[in-house]
C-alpha cells in the first residue's frame, strides 16, 4: 500500500471519530436545552391562543410577519441594513468567508454580483491574510532568536505558537470588551462572538448588526454602531492573521518528529522527501 494511501486512511478514521465526537458531546450538552426550549414556547403560544383568540393559522401569519419584518432591520426601531457600513460589515464578511448569515442579497443582481466578487475576493483575501500570518510568525521567529532561541531547538515551534494564541486571545479579548459597551454582551459572549468569526465558522448568534438599537436617540446609536462594524472589520483583518499565524505554527508542531514522534497525521509528501535529501546530504558528507 502506497504511502499517500496510507496517510489518506489514518486522516479519514481520525476525521471520523473526531467528527463522531462532536455529534456524541453536543447531542448530550444541548438536546435538553432544546427540549426546555420548545416546552417553553409552546406554553408561550397556547397562552396567545387563550388570551388573544386566535387560531393556528393567523398565529402563523403573526409569526411570519415578525419574522419578515426582523430581516427588514426591525429590532427595538428600523434599522438599515444595507447602509454604508452595514455593506461594507457584509462584503468583509463574504471575502473573509465569515458569512454570519443575519443579512444576505435579496435582489437577483444582488445575488449574481455577490457570487462574482466572492469568487475573486475570497483568494485575494486569503492571500492577503497569508502573508501577514506569516510575517506576524516570522517577527515572532526572529523576536526569540534575539533571545538566542535557535529555531533547532525543540521548544522554538510550542514558543512560537504560545506566543500567537497570546496575541490572539489579546485581540478576543478587546473585541469582547467593545462587545461589553456596545452591545450590551456579557465578556465571555464577547469572547464566544470573537472565536467564532476569528475562526470563520460564523454562526450569526452574535453579530455586530443585532445592536442595542435606541430608536429616540438614532443618530447617536447609528454613530456607536458604525464605529462598532469599523473597528470589528480591522479587527478582523488582523485577527485573522493571527489566526493564521497560529494554525502555521501548530503544522510547524505537529510535523517535528522530535516532539510528536511520529508525522502520519499531518506530514506531507513535500516535507518527507525534504528530509530524505536532508539525509542523504548527510549520508554523503559522512562518506567523504
């Protein structure tokens, strides 16, 4: 059996058991939850049925309405999604791959132009994100070789990535912060909102565009809100980066046999021939 087979069928079972995990560990932190959830609105709405004398079928126009009118910007006043900065939260969301889903295109053109200036958008952005991940790694590099760390030692690669998750979990921590004042989050949903669009998953629980929205004093919310998104989008830009900074040096990790032993799950074809001319360099230096 060829090497890549090998390596192809370890990664496979290792991504099924941790997949297989996931749905055992939230299948048993969330079902009950969700069952006092649906038994708690159920009561909610047999109490509409009584109090306002309805039926099922105009509960369910209710809803719809509400439902509606939600996506159209209504939260404690209306408030416009699609303004300025509220499409340029959207198109940083879409290029960075974020996607929280609370907003989206409605109109066809919408719709077309969104899918192009993803397709383009998206390896730019990457791209981009690239390459300031790498520069934040090898500053970090050259900042613990200045402390005569030498990147054959076997604790450069763990110094590098503790010192990444610390600058990472440093730009979570302001985002929560903000979150705190703004919002009107607790910190650690501050923090839960951070990971989750740090790490692109984006599930839209907590986004930037639910604000705490004071219809009488419009102007000044609108202005919180726009310094809000703003902030958010650089914080992105950067925190990404750093997520990536962080994701290059755990394959850095992950791929040095001095410290793991082994390199089935991770290794590549690139880095093992590199280390069999490696040895053979050696081999040959030896003979002479």
């Amino acid at each position: 059996m060829k090497k890549e087979t090998k390596r192809l069928i370890v990664r496979g079972t290792f991504f099924v058991i941790y997949l297989a995990l996931g749905m055992v560990v939230f299948k048993v932190l969330e079902s009950h939850n969700e069952q006092l959830g649906i038994s708690k609105a159920k009561k909610a709405i047999n109490r509409m049925f009584v109090k306002y004398n309805i039926s099922d079928d105009e509960m369910r126009e209710f809803v719809n309405t509400i439902i509606e009118a939600e996506s159209w910007g209504y939260t404690n006043g209306w408030l416009e999604k699609w303004s300025f900065t509220g499409s340029l939260f959207f198109s940083g969301t879409v290029i960075t791959t974020i996607g929280y889903g609370h907003f989206a295109p409605k109109t066809l053109p919408g719709r077309i132009f969104c899918m192009i200036y993803a397709l383009f958008g998206i390896p730019v952005t990457w791209l981009m994100l690239t390459s300031l991940g790498r520069t934040i790694v090898e500053h970090i590099g050259r900042s613990l070789q200045n402390r005569e760390l030498k990147p054959e030692n076997k604790l450069y690669n763990v110094l590098c990535l503790l010192v990444a998750v610390a600058l990472a979990f440093f730009v979570m921590t302001v985002i929560a912060i903000i979150g705190m004042f703004i919002e009107n989050w607790t910190f650690f949903e501050g923090i839960y909102f951070a990971f989750i669009s740090l790490t692109t998953i984006g599930f839209g629980d907590y986004v930037p565009m639910h604000p705490n929205y004071n219809s009488e004093e419009a102007e000044r919310s609108s202005f919180s809100i726009s310094l809000f998104v703003l902030f958010c989008f650089l914080l992105f830009s950067f925190g990404l980066a750093v997520n990536s900074s962080v994701l290059l040096s755990i394959r850095k990790i992950m791929e040095d046999k001095a410290i793991f032993g082994f390199q089935s799950l991770y290794s590549t074809s690139e880095s093992e021939d590199e280390e069999t001319d490696d040895v053979e360099i050696e081999m040959s230096r030896e003979t002479r």
